[in-house]
C-alpha cells in the first residue's frame, strides 16, 4: 500500500484545531467554519470539499513553488505539449590553503610561591609573594578552502542546454582541521535531483491564473477513491514529497556539516553555528487546505440557490498569491444541472486564506533577514539557502496536510456509514449480508458445506465439513453452491501404477464464493473437518481433479471410532482474466503462450476433489458377505481393521469361501465363517505374540543372570585386591567347580539354544508380511455394487442444481476455464479471482484410544499424514 494511504488522525486534528484559530482571526467575526463532520451536508458537497481542496493544495504549492523563482512569467516561457522537469544539482570543491601554528591556553595554570624576612632590631617580619604562570600549548592548523555551488532550474522535455535557472548560488569559506589529512574529496559532484512537474502544470491555466482540477463522479468510488485524486496523491505525496526531502537534506546534512563537523579549529569560535532545519523550519507557517465547511441558506434574485464558492460576494479582496481558484469548483457530473447551495466557504474567503498563507510566508522571511547574511556573501548559508528550505519544508508540509484532509474524507464517510448501521462491518458481517440477500433472490440459494457419511435411511457414520476457523472456537461450515452430478462412468482414484479404485455413488459439485473486506484482507483460515462415530469407519480421499472421472489422490486417512481430524485449507489465488490480460500484453508470442498455457494449468488444476468411502459396505463386498451383515457386528468389524491396516492380512485368508450349490447358505452362517476365518487368524497371530514374549523373556533372564555372574566376579576380585594376593603382576583367583558351571554353564547352554532352530519360528511373522502381496485397497479396486459418496468441489461454479444426464459427461476440470471468461466479461473491476485449494502438511487430529480414556488432540506432520496415507 503506497505511504499516502497512511493518516494520523490524531496530529490531523491537532493541526486544523490550531489553524481554526487562525481562520477565525482571518475571517469575519460572526463567521464560524467547523469541520465537515460537524455540518450537515449532501454527499455531493464531499466531492465539492475533495475539489476545493486539491485547487487549494495546488494554489498554496505554486506559492511556495515561487519563492524557488517559479513564476508565471518563467512557465509561459515552457512547451505545453512536452514534460517539464524541475531540478536540483549541487556540488563541492576542496583545496588546501595553509598551514599555521596557534598558541592554545590550556585550561590549567600553575603558582609559585615565594617566602622572605626581614629583621628590625629584635623584631622579624615575615613576607610572601606568588606568581601564577598560564601554560601555553602550541597547535597546529590546517586551513582549506571549500566552495560549494548548487542550483535550481526547469527545462522542457529533454532539452536540458535550454533549461532556465531560477536559482542558484556560491559560496566559499575558509575550514580549519587539526588533521593534514583533506576532511572532504578534492570535487564533488551530487546527482541532479529531478522533479516532474506536468501534473500540476496541468491543472494550471497561466493565462487566467486559475486552477481547472476536478473530480469525474460519475467515474469515482468516492471522494477519496478516484483516479483524479489519485494522480494528485502521487505528484504531492510520492514525488514532490521525496524530492523535496531530498533537496532540504543537501543543505540540512551535506552543507550543514562543513560548518557544524567539519570545521574545528583549535580555539572554538564564540558563536555557534546555524542550524537550517531549526531556524527555518516551516511549522508555524499557515496551511490553508481544510477540509472546513460552513451552513449557508442564501438565494439569489430568481430564487434560486448560489454556489457561494466564486464571485458572488460584493466585495472581492485583492489576491496576492500566484493563482486562484476556479469561479466555481464543481464535479464534472454536476456541470450544467441543477445547482444546490454549496456549504464550501466561499470565493473571498479563499481568497483571504490563500493571502494569510502569503503573509505567513513573508513574515517568516522578514525574520530570517535577521538572522541570515545577505546572499552576496560567501558564508556556505545565507538568506538564499534559508528561503530555499523555508519553501522547501512549507511544500513538505502542505503535501503531507492534504494527504491528511483526503484520507479524512474517506475516513468520515467510514465513520457514518458505521454510525448508520451501528458497528463496523467486518467480512463476516459481509458474509452474513450475503447470504441474507442470496436467500431472498436466488431460487437455490447456498448451502453449508457439512454432508452426512453414511448408508441411505441409516444413522449416520461421521459427518464432513468445510468450516470458517473464525476464532478458532466457533467454527461454522462455509455455504457453497450446491449441484448433483449423475456420473457417466465410474470416478477413477489411482493408488498406484498398478492400482486403481473405481468409485460409484453420489457425486456433488461445489462452487465458493469468498467475500473478504480490503482491511481484514485475507487473514481468514479455513478448515476440512471430518468426525467418525464411535464403532464406525470411512476413508477420506483428498485431490484435485484431473479430468472429467479422474481423482488425483494426495492425501488420504481412515477415521474410525470418534476420531476428528481437521485439515487446514491453503488458498491461493489466481490473477483475474483481465489482469492476466494486461500483464501478458508487453510480452513476447512465445511468452504468452507458455503464460496462456501456464494458466490453463492453474485454471484445470483448481478444482479441489473430496472422495469419501464407507469401508463396512467394502468389507461386505470384500469379503463376500451380503449386504448390510456387518451392520451390527462390532466386533468382527474392528478385528477386521486391525487385520487388514495393522497387520495387512490377505482378503482370501479371511474371506467367505464361496463353493458350489452353496446358494442356500443364510447371510448369518456367513458371517460366521468370516469370523471363525478372523478368529484363526487372530490366534496365529496371538501365539505369534506369545512366542515372541516367551523369547525375550528368556533373553532377558540370560542377560540378567550374565550380569549377575559378572558383577560376583567383580566382588571376588575387589575380595582379593583387598587381600592383596597379587602373585608376579597376575592377580589369581580360585573358584569352586560346581560354582563356575552356575556361574558360566547354565548360561552359556542357554544362549547356546538362541542360536539353534528356534530363530525360524521367530520370523515366521515377518516372512508372513513379506509375502502379502495384495491389501484391502487393491481387493476394493475390484468389488461391484457398492456405492461410496464422493464429493468434488471448486471455487466457483454456476448456480443450475438441475442433475446432469448420466449421457452428457461432465469436465471438471473444464468449468474454471468457462467461469474465467464470464468473469472476464461482467468483472469490470476484477475483483472476482478463482481459487485453488490446497491442503496444510500439518494436521490435527483428536484420538480416544479407548472408551474409558479422554480424547487427546495430537498433531500429524507430514511423514505422519504419509504414513496414514500409506496405510
């Protein structure tokens, strides 16, 4: 955001309320203008208050513009049709002039002091005298002459040989170092600061001396918010700010330290240097751009009411600025319709401030004489710098006051707007209006995205949800554009290169529009949110679309028994169609179709894909059991999990074995047989367990009697050195027969066991995993007559819920592309963006491990959604 966007409203009220006194010395004293939040007024009056003011801020900027030399005489004499360029250039020199040796009084001194007597008869008279001695330290000087030269001229286009100086000056002074070393380069030359001036020369006509801006309405957003006072901003705030600033730091900084830093000569002058940018600051200088209107209730001969902002008082002050305002400041869309009473002051009254201004100007100058050597010296300052900044802060500070005045246009019609509904509308404010009049006008209005996982006429299994983090406490699901798709084929998920699912079922199209205010911007998170009931399980797929009945999985994760997870949501936006148009203008062909191509991608790319599948009616299917027979066998269902996710168990290990003229077997005995299939899987893999705690039971037992048999031996041998048997360096130790084979024996024939025949046994569970070769996704990739939901969505989507014939075949990836060109057609202020969605890599998920314990929140990184996603 540009700086001129910036206001502090409270230095902004502090500055009018101190020109408001001066305004009302200026004025009659009956007269009484307030801020124009203080007086009823017309939304019109605003864009008369927007004009008035940026004429003013031109006029008060053409007066300071003239103490640097520019006037009118000098910009007749510029070419209309071609820029004009105000610059600044300056320069330094250095030479070494003498050298001198200067007796320097130290700031000490030393006494002696001298004792006599004299004798008289018997008498002695003691006296004293005493001499104070001053020290003396000699000091050598170093003296240069510095000469500085710098100038202000104007020149039109690029014909810079023609330029007119308006101002220019030199200088010479005599520095003195106690170093012989130069204090500065021999010359240097500054880089020209330049300023163009074309807009505001623009708005001038010399021959009238008048001002001519003024706001198109019909064109504006608001008073503030238009290209015309834009470009006003960007001359006062951005450019003539910065050069201005630039320019008073030469003289401030540069010229200031040859005489404040440079200079210092062994005896310190008695005076002290002079300071620009204390002495010639412009604060108390009057500002007349004031955002000021007053009730006014005046008609004319005819009845009919005046624009009091001209020449209709009946005496006109005498103007001494360089030009004056507009007989009538109107926005263009008012010029030639009816007229309304104006509470702008009024033309005089302008014209009265614009004189205090002047009067402000000259007074301070007058002052500065006083204080400043006359220009045909050769001190570096004199009254020429000193006026030259003078004009130079004024022009800093008026630029900076009408940026304050517009920003409080804006600001004020804020404050009201607020005031009228009674608080600050904030996005959800927005969102909540939205959906309000959506409601009201559209046949299918927006629906929460929040669908329901289960079997039809059953109670749900969990419940999926996009949803407004808000606060991070209330979350609400966002409402999206809701259309039924009827599938011509199958949906397609590849799992891998040699795996793909083929999902049937109910297939939704969402479309989101996201609304967002251009203060809060796009702080706003959003989040999938999926819960699983306890003694329930599905499958959560997440992508993007890849074609008309392709699903790019990225993520994928089973919920099961209370789980909740909360995926958080990536939004990214794409350029809109026109300003992707005119980005793409100035490139080559060759760049713009890799740019058009590139877009494409992102265009097909955006539409974010929700698969979800119920794994009970995949269990059925899986195993051969009818439908809907493991509805209420809870336990058969979770050793089911376990097997196949922990322990990746072969389908036809657990399976029911489907032999001939078995067709009057009841579902009942099936799923028995499933379950007496699952219970002796269980029990290999129970004894497995044991097997495998029995050994490292025994390990366990060997390692500690080792570690017994090693530390009695540690003892025998602390005994001994204790004892001192140590025989030619070799410490002998006896041990009893029977001990050494407890010790050493048993163990030796115990580890002796480890390494025979029993490892075998003990890797036959590994050997039983290494040779899986298929799990349940690949089996599932094979069943029929199922019907798990899947859900796609994308940014935006067209409002039509009618259902799509199962013979048109639908492109997902194809609707981005048609929404950009409508968008590009109705979106005049491209405002309207698509979208894509991504998904976080760090998760949260809330987990009870069983029923007894408390749900406890953990977080899943990305090697740990991989890993859900690999199961």
């Amino acid at each position: 955001m540009p700086s001129y966007y910036h206001f502090n409203e409270t230095v902004f009220r502090s500055d009018v309320k101190k020109a408001l006194k001066s305004v009302e010395q200026i004025l009659e004293a009956d007269r009484r203008p307030l801020l124009a939040e203080e007086v009823h007024h017309q939304y019109e009056n605003k864009y008369e208050l927007a004009n008035h003011m940026t004429n003013l801020a031109i006029v008060a900027q053409m007066n300071a513009l003239e103490r640097l030399g520019l006037s009118p005489e000098i910009i007749r004499e510029l070419e209309a049709n071609k820029t004009t360029t105000l610059r600044f250039e300056a320069s330094e020199s250095c030479e070494f002039l003498n050298e001198q040796t200067v007796d320097v009084p130290a700031p000490y001194s030393t006494e002696t002091v001298r004792e006599s007597s004299t004798s008289i008869g018997s008498s002695r008279i003691s006296s004293s005298s005493s001499t104070i001695h001053k020290v003396i330290k000699k000091v050598k000087e170093y003296h240069w002459t510095v000469k500085t030269h710098w100038e202000i001229s104007i020149f039109s286009g690029t014909a810079v040989e023609k330029k007119i100086v308006l101002q220019s000056r030199d200088s010479s002074t005599v520095v003195i170092t106690q170093s012989a070393n130069a204090p500065m380069e021999k010359v240097g030359n500054h880089p020209p600061l330049d300023l163009n001036l074309t807009w505001i020369l623009q708005q001038v006509n010399i021959e009238t001396k008048t001002t001519s801006f003024a706001i198109d309405s019909s064109k504006a957003r608001t008073p503030r918010r238009n290209e015309e006072v834009d470009a006003a901003l960007q001359f006062f705030c951005s450019r003539m700010n910065q050069w201005a600033n630039s320019v008073k730091r030469h003289f401030a900084r540069d010229l200031q330290r040859i005489i404040s830093n440079i200079h210092n000569p062994a005896v310190s002058p008695p005076s002290h240097p002079q300071v620009l940018s204390s002495q010639c600051s412009a604060e108390d200088l009057f500002r007349p751009i004031l955002p000021l209107l007053e009730e006014k209730d005046e008609q004319g001969a005819d009845g009919q009411a005046l624009i009091l902002d001209g020449g209709n008082d009946n005496v006109t002050p005498e103007s001494v600025s360089t030009l004056s305002l507009p007989s009538k400041t109107l926005s263009k869309n008012q010029e030639g319709g009816q007229q309304k009473i104006s509470t702008l002051l009024s033309g005089n009254d302008t014209i009265q401030l614009l004189n205090a201004q002047v009067k402000s100007i000259d007074t301070k100058v007058e002052s500065l004489q006083q204080a400043f050597p006359a220009a045909n010296v050769t001190d570096v300052f004199s009254i020429t710098e000193a006026i030259v900044f003078l004009s130079l802060d004024h022009s800093d500070r008026l630029s900076m006051q009408y940026q304050y005045a517009m920003q409080y246009l804006e600001k004020m019609l804020e404050k009201q707007l607020t005031a009228a509904i009674g608080k600050r509308v904030t996005t959800a404010d927005l969102e909540e209006f939205v959906r309000f009049h959506n409601a009201k006008f559209l046949s299918k209005p927006p629906k929460p995205f929040c669908h329901a996982i289960g079997r039809p006429q059953r109670f749900p299994y969990g419940v999926l949800s996009i949803e407004d983090k808000g606060d991070g406490e209330n979350c609400t699901p966002i409402e999206t554009l809701l259309r039924p798709v009827d599938m011509a084929s199958p949906l397609e998920v590849p799992l891998n290169a040699a795996t793909t699912l083929q999902l049937t079922g109910n297939t939704y199209l969402h479309g989101w529009m996201r609304h967002r205010s251009e203060q809060e911007g796009g702080s706003k998170s959003f989040q999938l949110s999926a819960r699983a009931r306890q003694f329930s399980s599905f499958m959560l797929v997440i992508g993007t679309m890849a074609g008309p009945n392709k699903l790019n999985p990225k993520d994928a994760i089973i919920l099961q028994n209370k789980d909740e997870v909360l995926i958080p949501l990536l939004l990214e936006e794409i350029p809109s169609a026109k300003e992707f148009k005119n980005a793409i203008e100035s490139l080559s062909p060759e760049q713009q179709r890799f740019a058009k191509a590139f877009r494409g991608m992102q265009l097909e790319s955006s539409v974010f894909g929700v698969a979800v599948i119920q794994i009970k009616p995949q269990l059925e299917a899986l195993l051969g059991l009818p439908e809907d027979s493991l509805a209420k066998e809870i336990k058969l269902t979770e050793d089911l999990m376990e097997l196949f996710v922990e322990y990746q168990i072969p389908s036809d290990l657990l399976s029911y074995d489907d032999e001939v003229g078995s067709s009057s077997v009841s579902a009942s005995e099936k799923v028995e047989s499933v379950r007496q299939n699952v219970k002796a899987v269980m029990d290999v893999i129970d004894g497995t367990k044991e097997k495998q705690l029995e050994e490292a039971l025994m390990k366990e037992e060997a390692r500690k009697e080792a570690a017994a048999a090693s530390a009695a031996e540690e003892r025998a041998i602390r005994a001994i050195r204790s004892e001192g048997l140590v025989l030619g360096g070799a410490l002998c130790v006896e041990y009893d027969e029977c001990e050494e084979e407890e010790a050493y024996g048993g163990g030796m024939d115990m580890f002796a066991d480890d390494c025979d025949g029993d490892w075998s046994e003990e890797a036959e569970p590994c050997e039983l995993e290494d040779k899986v070769s298929d799990g349940i996704s690949e089996e599932v990739s094979r069943t029929e007559g199922n019907e798990p939901d899947t859900n796609t969505e994308t940014p935006d989507t067209p409002t039509e819920t009618t259902r799509v014939s199962p013979k048109e075949s639908i492109d997902f990836t194809k609707i981005p592309k048609i929404l950009d060109a409508t968008i590009e057609t109705f979106d005049e202020d491209s405002t309207l963006r698509s979208t894509k969605i991504k998904t976080g890599d760090v998760w949260s998920r809330k987990r009870q491990p069983d029923l007894l314990a408390k749900p406890t929140t953990s977080t899943l990184y990305e090697s740990d959604v991989k890993s859900e996603s690999n199961k």
